[in-house]
C-alpha cells in the first residue's frame, strides 16, 4: 500500500512537473527570506549575541529579563493605549465616510477615495514632520488657533509627556481611517441594492439601515480591518519616533515610547542585543496573534448568539 502511494505521488510528480517548476521559485524564495528568518530568529531568542562575536545560549533569560523591565511594560501600556483610542475614529470614521460615500450623498465618489485614502501611502516622515508643527509648542497651528479663544498654548510634545500620545493617536487615526473607508467602501458596494430598496419601503431610517443591515454584512470584513490595524499598532514607530525629535526613549518620561520603539532600541539602531530584540519580536508577535484570535473568535460568539436566540 505504501509502494502504491509513493508510486502515486513520483507519478503525480513527473506528470505536473512543469507546473511545480513555475511554482517553485516562490516557496524556494519564501523559504530563503522567509521561514528561515522566522526560525533563525525564534532560535536567536535564546542566545546572547552582540551581532558580532560568538553566540552564547541563555535559555528564556532573555523573556525573563524582557518581563523584568519596567520599560516593556510602559512601551507596551502607551502602545495599547493609543492603539485602542485610535480605533474608535478609525471603524466609526471609516464606517461614516464609506456609507456617505456609497449612499451618492455627495459627488465626485473617486475624488473623495483618492483624498481619504492618500495618508496610507504618503511618507510617514513628511506626515510626522507636518504634525510636528501642527502641535508645536511655539508655532503650531493647533496652539495658534487656541489663542484665538484665549486660551494658553499647550506643550502637547512636552511638559510631562502625557500629551505625547494624543498626537500620535490624532496622527495613527488619520492615517488608517482611509485605509477602513475604502475597505468597507468596496464591502458596501458589494450588497444587494434591492436590501437597501427593502429597508427604505419599510421606513428604516438611515441609521436603522447602518446598524442593523450594513454592520451586520460587513462584520467579517470590519473583523479583517480591526485585525490589519492592529498590527499597524504594535508596528508604531516612524510617528512618534519624528514627533519626539528622533528620540528612541519616546520624548519627556517615555510619553510616546511605543513597542517598536523599544524593539528597535535594543537592535540594531540603539544597541546590540540581538538576542533580546529577538525575544521582544516574538513576544509582539504572540501578542498580535493573541489580539487576531480573539477578535475572530468574538465575532463568531455573537453570532452564534444571535442564531441561538433568534435575533
């Protein structure tokens, strides 16, 4: 029975081997930059290596210590925070935009999307650079327009620092609310029209039509983009590296000290400890994943709850 498989499987083999030869140099690519990174690194996790000398094995003492550190902590409480923040303008604004946009209340539909959707591809350096003098202490635009009304000028870069992380979740938002516009956008366009004509026959108003049809058919697509930005989120870094004028400690009292920041200011860019920023990689990695399958698996509950009980 083996020899009948095994002959199987060379004949399948030699019978689609032209196809397998086109295929190839992807999985021989993925394999070179991809799975070999993934596994070099998990395995570098466990040693101590400055990038230059011998490697030198250390068991978990690297996740141990990366525990340890009150600086983790307060990398990953910032990180959280602006991510969580952030994500209520990004699913309500992108959610807005997009059914204005597909319910034709306005004109010029393209022009719009190309506007909202311009801050994903624009240079996170020009945008930081240009938040940086909308919060400046002394010429900023936001603090200009404050003195207008009275109001003293606000140090949002630094004083304590804990203004840090207002601009840098005004600065995430803008720059993923057109990402989610366009997403759902194209989720909206793909719904029956005849729903929409169902539910204006039957007096449902707009936001009756928003929350009980449009939500409920875009839910797996609002699960993907909550998943895609929360990535985003442990990725962090250019934003509140620029704000803070270049400083891998994320300005006054660690205010904008995000995850990557504190990955990267282990290795390669503040230091040479490869063995931790491995450590630290794979705990963020875990993290996202942790966030992936919860999101998911909240989304399946609440249906199953609605089948349960009928609504």
């Amino acid at each position: 029975m083996n020899t009948t498989k095994k002959k199987g499987f060379v004949y399948t083999l030699k019978k689609n081997k032209v196809a397998y030869a086109y295929v190839a140099p992807f999985y021989i690519l993925f394999a070179i930059f991809g799975l070999f990174p993934i596994v070099a690194g998990f395995g570098l996790s466990f040693f101590r290596w400055d990038g230059i000398g011998p490697m030198h094995f250390n068991g978990v003492t690297n996740y141990i210590n990366l525990f340890k550190d009150s600086l983790f902590w307060k990398a990953l409480s910032n990180t959280l925070l602006i991510g969580i923040l952030a994500h209520i303008p990004i699913l309500l604004g992108g959610l807005a935009l997009a059914y204005i946009l597909n319910s034709k209340l306005v004109e010029g539909e393209n022009i719009f999307k190309t506007i909202y959707f311009m801050p994903m591809v624009t240079s996170s350096v020009a945008i930081s650079i240009i938040f940086q003098n909308l919060f400046g202490n002394n010429y900023g635009i936001i603090n200009w327009f404050l003195s207008l009304f009275g109001q003293k000028a606000i140090n949002w870069l630094g004083g304590d620092g804990s203004l840090i992380k207002v601009a840098v979740i005004v600065m995430f938002a803008w720059k993923w609310v057109g990402w989610n516009m366009v997403i759902y956008l194209a989720g909206m366009q793909g719904i029956s029209g005849d729903i929409y004509e169902a539910a204006k026959i039957d007096g449902a108003s707009d936001t009756r039509v928003m929350f009980s049809i449009v939500i409920p058919l875009l839910k797996p697509i609002i699960v993907f983009t909550i998943v895609q930005s929360s990535i985003g989120m442990f990725n962090l870094f250019t934003e509140p590296f620029i704000l803070t004028n270049s400083s891998w400690t994320g300005g006054v009292n660690n205010g904008g000290l995000t995850l990557m920041m504190y990955l990267l200011n282990k290795a390669p860019q503040g230091g040479n400890s490869y063995g931790y920023a491995s450590a630290c990689a794979y705990v963020i990695t875990i993290m996202i994943v942790i966030i992936s399958v919860f999101v998911n698996k909240f989304s399946e509950e609440k249906d199953e709850g609605r089948r349960k009980y009928g609504k």
